[in-house]
DNA sequence: GCATTGACCCGTC
DNA sequence: TGACGGGCCAATG
C-alpha cells in the first residue's frame, strides 16, 4: 500500500467518539485535498479495524448503498455514539454543524 | 506502464 | 440535504 493510505488511515483513527469527518477533510488532513475519492476506495478495501462509520461526504449524507456493511448499520452506530442522524428515505443524513469533527 | 475505477468535491444553474 | 457536469488522483489489474 502507499504513503498516502497509510497516513489516511492513521487520521481516520483519530476522528473522536461523537464526531464526523469527511472524505475531503481525510484527504486535506494527508496533504491531497483532491484525493477525496482515495479515501473511499481505502475504506472500502481495509475499513475493518477503523472507525469507518465516522467517515461521510460533504454533504453530511452517509455515502454507502451496500458494502460489507449497509448504511442502517452505520446510522445505527453514530447514534450510539450520541450522533444525530436523520432519515430520509432511504438516505441517512448528519448534521456537519453540528457533528463536523476540527482537528 | 497504461487504462479503468471509484463509500468524492465544487462550481454552476 | 436540489440536480447536473467536469475534474481529481491513488490504487488496481
């Protein structure tokens, strides 16, 4: 694996209990603040041991139709954590203003 | 080493 | 938290 993925995962680790990052903001965090879409990729390969579920798109939407987890799961867990998620149909939304995670 | 692939982002309408 | 189009760039085969 590369330099990059590394340190992405390395932030991702970081992002604490009870707040959300986004793929963009991992991106900056590794120096590739175009490098959002890398972010996605790595998570869907080794999400396993991190807190994936804390990682949504600018948007404040949760990203994922259905992977090794479905979006309820992950909706399920940050409201576990005390996170704030809306519904709406079948998309699940968070509160950046609120939840946004800042280094 | 080239072409394709995304759990995306941003400007614009 | 619209919708749409164009651009990004590391990883993968």
């Amino acid at each position: 694996m590369g330099n990059f993925s590394s340190r992405a995962k390395q932030k991702i680790s970081l992002i604490p209990k009870g707040k959300v990052a986004t793929y963009g903001q991992i991106a900056a965090l590794c120096g590739s603040p175009r490098s959002a879409r890398m972010i996605g990729q790595i998570l869907a390969r080794s999400a396993a041991d991190l807190p994936w579920q804390r990682v949504i798109n600018s948007a404040g939407r949760i990203s994922i139709v259905n992977f090794s987890y479905p979006a309820s799961m992950q909706a399920k867990l940050l409201d576990q954590e005390g996170i704030e998620v809306k519904q709406k149909g079948s998309e699940y939304f968070v509160d950046l203003g609120k939840y946004l995670w800042q280094p």
